[in-house]
C-alpha cells in the first residue's frame, strides 16, 4: 500500500478528530437513521470535483474502515465537458487525498447548452442517469451523492415558495430507470458550513461550479450585463436573514417535512394519486382544525409523555424498584415503619472450604447456614466455597448481637480458634482493639469531665468555664 501524503492523513485525521462532532458524528447518525448501508452493498461515490463530494468519499473510505457493515466502494468521476485546467484540478485533488477515481466521459454540457426551460434540471437528470448506468456496469446497487442538510433545507422552501408544493430531497430513494439502484445521501446531517471549515482547515481548494453556464453566467454579472437569479442562491440568503431572528430556523425547516400532519392537511398525494381533507371531513373522521375526536385528559397525558416519561411511577412505586429483593420481603407494619425483627438472635461462626473463619449475625441460624452454602449469603463465603456452623452465641436483645458481632470480628484468628475450642470464654474474648478504644474513650471522658469543672491559667488561677 503506498504511503499517505502529508495532506491525506491531515485530511483523515481532521474528520475523525477536530470536525468529530460537527461532520464524523452527523455522517453516522444518517447512516444508522435512515439505514443506508446493508452487509454485502457495493457503493459507488459520485464525485462531481466539489467539496462536498470530496468529503464524502474520505468518510465513506474511513466508515469503510472501521466501521461494522462490511461493503464495498468505487469512486466515479463524469466529465460532462469539463474544461482542461478543472479536471486536471479534479485528478490532483484525488491524488493528494488518496482517492482512485474512475473518469467517465460525457457530452452532457453540450446536449443542455441551448435549452432554455430548466436546463439545471434537466443536467441533473442526465447526470444522474448516467451516474446510475455506470455503476450498474461495476456491480454496484447504491450510488452516494454529496448532498448536505442545507442542500435539503434549501429544496423544501424551494418546492413551497416557487412550485407550490411541500416537497423535499429525500435521505435515500429508489431508481425508478434502473431497478435494484438506490441513491443514498449520507451527508444529510452534515451543514455547509462545516464542510467549508473543514476545507479551509485542511488549506484544500476544490471547484465551486464547473458548469459552462454557470461561469458564463458569472462573467455577465461581472460585467454588469445580468443580475443573479438563481432561486437557491435567493432561498439561500433568505434562510441567512430569518436566521438573524431565530438561530434554528433552518433546521426547524427540515424538521417540518419528517411532522407532517395529514389531518391538518388540505390536501396531499399519496402514490400519485390526490386526496383531499374532505373525504375524511364528509365521514366525520376529524374536526375543523385537522384534530381527532375529543379525548380525556389521561388519554391526552399519555400521549404527550415520552417513553422515559410513561416509565416513571408514583413516588411509592420509585421507591419499590430501587429495593433490594431483601428489602422487598421485609414487611412493614404501618406505612413508613418497619416492623422489628423478631430474637432469639444469634452470633455465629463458620468454617469455610479454605480453612477461613467467617463471622455473622441472624435471627435464624438454620435459613442462613442454607443461603451460605447454596452462594447466596455474605460475598465472603462466596469466594471460599462450602462452610460449617463452629460455633454460635445467643441473645434475647438485637442491640447485643450487634454489639457481639462486631467484637467478635474485632479477634484474631487464634483469638477464634481458642473461642471455637471452648478455651477463651466469650466475656475474656476481648481484642487488643476494643481495650485501647475504651481506654481511649476513658481517657477522653475525663477530659472532658476537667472542661467542666474549670481550667488553670498559666498564673495558676482557675477560671470558670464559658457557659
């Protein structure tokens, strides 16, 4: 494999690493939302020299690479009639960021030169189809285009404001020519502006627009001979100034065409056929603002809530699923008490597989030996396999079990043998530990008791405490 230039790894790594957020991640949203890759496709990524283009075949090389979903990519160039200097422009572009490109010639820009009505639309068109006859004759079932979420948003308002229609570019769609082809737009999250901080970034220069119209046009504007008319340049700078006022207008605008409210629709078509509000108007399905029959408020709350909001429960029902399952079985005698374990209580000892000594306490002996050896008591007696009851003490208060308990624990090992054995009794059963924190409590009570009753000076005089 032949080395990585110096702009390729920056380019590669800036995707993954400085534009995560802003391109990598949105990039992987849509392909895991609108499921656009399947195991065994074979993609062809359609670059037309442009930055957006450019920028989805090095994220398609690299979810290739690391990702999941095995597939297979090849990378289609048409040269509709570029002009020399471009698709020179287009070949070192793809050199430099590692790209192997396949160049296709055509004579599209030719067959649109003198059409007057929509000749943009009509390229697109010829383009398309013949983006999708190439790929065909690779092996490939998917063609991906570079389109953006601007490009998107930009289409919506289009089909509104100039062919009075909701309309939009849709994620991925199906070949109506060409069955089995589908065409998939994985940048469809991403937003134009940060593919160009990712070019300037990265110091990449790539075509604005080759189209031979184009540039003609742009030389009368130049020369004061037109005026700029194209409609998605004027959508796009009316988006700009409604942005001043409302900073997620745009996105507001794509998200309008996936809430769709048929029953506040006047009219829509469905597989080509038309429908209109009044045919479910005329049968009293709906109201006179597009709202189903009357509900009641549960019903309404219900539909409201999300589905972390239909999981939550009353503050009784919170409390019964953060118990533990030994907590669930104990009962209460009144809400908010719990009812007192009943004694006799017991101090026990037992003697596990690896010769441990393991100390508890219970108020049944017989159900806690059990549990211990069936692995569902103390995580202790888990790690060391199978025991036996050595030895156990009894009492009628629970306080004192407790207390037993923790002194008992407070022994060494031999200290537990001589308890085991009968040779210690269990009121000599003292540790070292528990001695010196009693004269240590001792000590401190006397303090104390000398606070109280008043403190010399360093000339001798007692002086009375501060009250």
């Amino acid at each position: 494999m032949a080395a990585k230039s110096p702009e390729q790894s920056k380019a590669e790594k800036s995707i993954i690493k400085r534009f995560r957020k802003e391109i990598w991640h949105p990039f992987v949203q849509a392909l895991k939302i609108y499921e656009m890759i399947s195991p065994g496709d074979k993609i062809a990524v359609c670059i037309s020299g442009g930055k957006d283009s450019f920028l989805l075949a090095k994220c398609m090389q690299e979810i290739k690479e690391h990702g999941e979903i095995p597939f297979d990519l090849c990378f289609l160039v048409m040269d509709p009639g570029y002009r020399k200097e471009n698709l020179s422009l287009i070949r070192d572009n793809a050199r430099m960021l590692g790209i192997p490109v396949s160049i296709e010639k055509s004579d599209i820009f030719e067959s649109v030169t003198n059409v007057e009505d929509s000749p943009c639309y009509l390229c697109a068109r010829m383009r398309r189809g013949f983006l999708y006859a190439k790929a065909k004759e690779r092996g490939c079932n998917k063609i991906a285009l570079g389109h953006h979420m601007d490009d998107a948003i930009e289409t919506v308002l289009l089909s509104v404001l100039y062919a009075g229609q909701f309309n939009t570019m849709m994620p991925k769609l199906h070949s109506e020519n060409f069955p089995g082809m589908e065409l998939i737009r994985p940048l469809y999250l991403v937003k134009e502006e940060d593919i160009i901080a990712w070019r300037d970034f990265n110091g990449l220069k790539f075509l604005k627009c080759a189209c031979r119209l184009t540039e003609k046009t742009e030389e009368e504007i130049a020369l004061g001979e037109t005026e700029k008319t194209s409609k998605r340049a004027e959508v796009k700078e009316l988006i700009r100034t409604l942005k001043k006022g409302n900073p997620t207008v745009d996105r507001n605008i794509l998200k309008s065409a996936g809430n769709v409210n048929l029953d506040a629709c006047i009219g829509y078509v469905k597989d080509g056929k038309r429908y209109s509000f009044l045919t479910a108007y005329g049968e009293g399905r709906t109201s006179s603002h597009g709202i189903r029959k009357e509900k009641t408020t549960a019903g309404k709350r219900e539909e409201k809530t999300t589905a972390i909001n239909r999981k939550e429960k009353t503050t009784a029902g919170k409390r019964e699923e953060k118990t533990t399952a030994a907590n669930q079985k104990e009962k209460t005698t009144a809400p908010g008490k719990r009812k007192k374990p009943e004694g006799p209580f017991y101090v026990y000892l037992l003697r596990c597989a690896d010769k441990s000594i393991y100390c508890g306490y219970t108020n049944d002996l017989e159900k806690r030996l059990a549990a211990h050896n069936a692995g569902k008591g103390a995580v202790y007696t888990k790690f060391h396999g199978p025991c036996e009851l050595v030895y156990h003490e009894t009492f009628a208060l629970q306080r004192e079990a407790l207390r037993r308990e923790y002194a008992i624990k407070q022994l060494g090992r031999k200290q537990k043998e001589k308890l085991i054995s009968g040779q210690e009794s269990p009121d000599k059963s003292q540790s070292r530990n528990q001695i010196k924190a009693g004269e240590k409590s001792k000590t401190e009570a006397k303090a104390k008791a000398g606070v109280k009753a008043g403190r010399k000076t360093e000339q001798g005089k007692k002086v009375r405490p501060h009250r």
